[in-house]
C-alpha cells in the first residue's frame, strides 16, 4: 500500500470524521487519567467489511480480517457497500486484462481514512485541560501585565490633567 503522509492538521480533521461516523470513540480511564482513541464495534465490523470487499488480510498496520472475525462475527450490524462509496473511500477500476473484471480499489481518501483508523486505534490524546504549569504561566503572565499597567498608569500620572 502507498504510504500516506498527513499534516497535523489533517490528522485532527481525520479524528474528528472518524469520531463523528462512529468508528472511533473518545475514552477516558479514571484509573490512570489517561485519554485514548477506541475503536468502535460499528467501526471494526466496517473495517472488516473494507477487508472483505478489497479482497485483503489486513489494510495498513491494522488487525487481520481473522483475527477480528475470530472474537465477533459482526451479524447483527448490517453493512451496506454504498456507504463506502457514500463516503467516497472506494472506487470501481474496470480491468480489462482480466476479461472484463470490474475491481474495488481504495480512493485517496479512503487511503487516508483507513491510514488514519488504523494509526489512531487505542492512540492515547493529548491532554488538552489546564494543567498546575499552565495555570501559574498564566497567573504569573497576569500578575505582570497587572505590574506593567499600574506603573505606566502612574508614570504618565494616572489619566489626570495636573
């Protein structure tokens, strides 16, 4: 498969698809404290289903077709093909050396759509909450603004006419 490069920006609007289709959820342990990227039961049937249909193990670096269809065979979520091509992740390629055979291939969108899915399966986030560092930056930051106002207040003699 051809390797996929994605800036971080793309890496962000991928999450948020792949979040907003429901084939990846955002998780939280309250264990650890730790966020991470799981993937959904309604997502790994779709990704066995891609498998399937482009006649594959595996795309990417993501779990083998057997293995997924070992733990659950995925019976009761129907799958429909047009959604693929709703989504414009596959494409038909007309072959004409192999006696008329219509094939499946992967779009590029669909190329960065199971890149994404797979490289962000269990991918632990960021942690984008105020933390004890960033909230004395910004009180520090605070207490110096408030620092550099009063004394540029008080030497151009405080708004008043004298």
């Amino acid at each position: 498969m051809i390797r996929v490069r994605l800036s971080g920006e793309e890496w962000r609007l991928l999450s948020g698809q792949l979040e907003t289709e429901d084939w990846l959820v955002d998780s939280y342990d309250p264990r650890n404290g730790k966020r991470c990227l799981c993937p959904t039961r309604f997502g790994e049937a779709h990704y066995v289903r891609a498998c399937k249909i482009l006649g594959v193990n595996k795309i990417f670096k993501g779990k083998k077709y057997t293995e997924l269809t070992a733990v659950d065979n995925f019976s009761d979520i129907f799958i429909n093909e047009k959604y693929f091509y709703k989504l414009g992740l596959f494409t038909e390629v007309f072959n004409d050396m192999y006696h008329s055979k219509i094939t499946v291939k992967l779009t590029r969108k669909g190329y960065e759509w199971f890149h994404a899915y797979t490289k962000l399966r269990f991918k632990k986030r960021k942690h984008y909450g105020n933390s004890a560092v960033r909230r004395w930056i910004g009180a520090m930051a605070s207490i110096i603004f408030a620092c550099f106002y009063v004394l540029a207040l008080r030497l151009s003699g405080g708004g008043r006419d004298e």
